[in-house]
C-alpha cells in the first residue's frame, strides 16, 4: 500500500485510508520530534503508520458502511504489510477502555460507534 502523503491520508492506488505515524518509544508512546531530532540514547521503533480508518477503496467512498465493515477490510489490506498496523482496539465498554488509556498513559483515545458511518469533519461522536 506505497502511496503519496496527503495530510493525514495515504493515497494509493485501491484505497485511502485516515492514519497516524511516526515513531514510538519504548512505552509506545509517539516521538514526532524523532523524526526530525532523534534521541540516540533512547530505544525506538523505526517509522510506523497506524492506520485507523478505510474512506476510499478502489475509488468507490467506505463512509456510509458502518465502522465495523470499514474496520474489517482495512485490516485486509494491511494484513501482512511492514510497518502499516491498524491501531489497537479496545474493549466495547467505554468506561473499562477509559480505565485503560488512563492506565497505560496513552496520550488519545477515540470512541466511535461500530454501527455508525463516517461524516466529514465531525469530532463529536458523529
């Protein structure tokens, strides 16, 4: 899935997908600012992309199929790749994910509902 960068999407030939990367350190933990000043005395990941979301897949739009559907088919098309991971999932129970990202300090979390297309530019759990 080689592509061109087009802000937070890659575009490549069969699909465009929403994604996060960068580089991670030894708690997981993304290090943007290794990207352009690396911390030699510290443990890193090489580059990853992590890919969260599936919007275009040979040219047809994914957004109204529900999350779970769009879900299934970009872990299809990462399965087996270097370095291009879907982002990890957690629980269904909201406030058991909640106790998890406060415990393991991971610095976002987004919630969306499985049932429920994408809608362009909406960040308030639409």
């Amino acid at each position: 899935m080689s592509g061109r960068r087009r802000g937070g999407r890659t575009a490549g030939p069969n699909a465009r997908t929403r994604w996060r990367g960068g580089i991670f350190d030894r708690q997981l933990r993304s290090r943007f600012d290794w990207l352009r000043d690396p911390d030699p005395a510290e443990v890193a990941t090489p580059p990853l992309l992590m890919v969260f979301d599936l919007l275009y897949r040979a040219g047809r739009d994914q957004t109204k199929r529900p999350l779970r559907e769009r879900r299934a088919r970009l872990e299809e098309i990462v399965a087996g790749a270097e370095r291009i991971f879907p982002v990890r999932r957690l629980t269904s129970d909201g406030l058991v994910a909640w106790d998890e990202v406060l415990r393991a300090g991971f610095e976002d979390y987004v919630a969306k509902e499985e049932a429920a297309p994408t809608r362009a530019g909406r960040h308030d759990g639409g």
